[in-house]
C-alpha cells in the first residue's frame, strides 16, 4: 500500500501532530466513556494495547528560499514503536528511526547533500 498525501494533507497532519505533541506526558485513563487527550493521542498516534507498532513515509523534504519552494531531496522513512502501559494509567514508547535520503531523479540512496 502507497500513501500519497498532498500538500494541505500533510501540512495538515503536521500542525494536528504539533497541538497534540505536548500531551504526551500525561497520565492516560481507563475511563472508555471519558478519554482524557493522552490516550486519545495514544490510540491514533500508536495503539491502545502493548505491543510493537510500525510505520514508514515514502516523500519528499522541500526547502523554502523568500517565497520559492522547491524539492530537495526524497525520503524514506522507516519507525518502529514499542508502547508499554504503565500499571499507574501512563504508558511509555521506545522508537527506532531509520532515514534514507534519496536523489529526486533516479531514486538512488544519497552519501551526501
């Protein structure tokens, strides 16, 4: 499966994902009627249960010089995510992130930019 996101959808995830990023501290509930915004954050961001979660992005880094914006490089992105609860209501998660950059053209891995 492909994800292809435009422009306003990503800029989109990205402001949603800054709003809810400070709320990752808080003690999450159990209360399923009431989610407090942690554990709201953690069942869309991760999972609601223990266990691994995996993600990957396939796209593209722009720059921005006055008003012209151009692509600079590609990227694949591939996390890994361990989310362990917590006995007191809080939960914890470990990551692994790997980036290649790639060259816009021929897709080849980039050693330098």
């Amino acid at each position: 499966m492909h994800l292809n996101l435009g422009r306003r959808a990503t800029v989109t995830l990205a402001i949603a994902g800054s709003l809810l990023h400070p709320i990752i501290g808080r003690a999450a509930t159990t209360d399923v009627a009431r989610p407090d915004t942690a554990t709201l954050y953690k069942k869309l961001r991760y999972r609601a249960d223990d266990g691994l979660l995996f993600w990957w992005l396939d796209g593209t880094k722009f720059g921005q010089m006055d008003a012209d914006i151009r692509p600079l490089f590609g990227m694949k992105v591939g996390t890994m995510a361990r989310v362990k609860n917590q006995p007191d209501g809080t939960f914890t998660v470990t990551t692994l992130e790997i980036v290649f950059y790639t060259d816009l053209e021929t897709g080849a891995f980039l050693k330098q930019w």
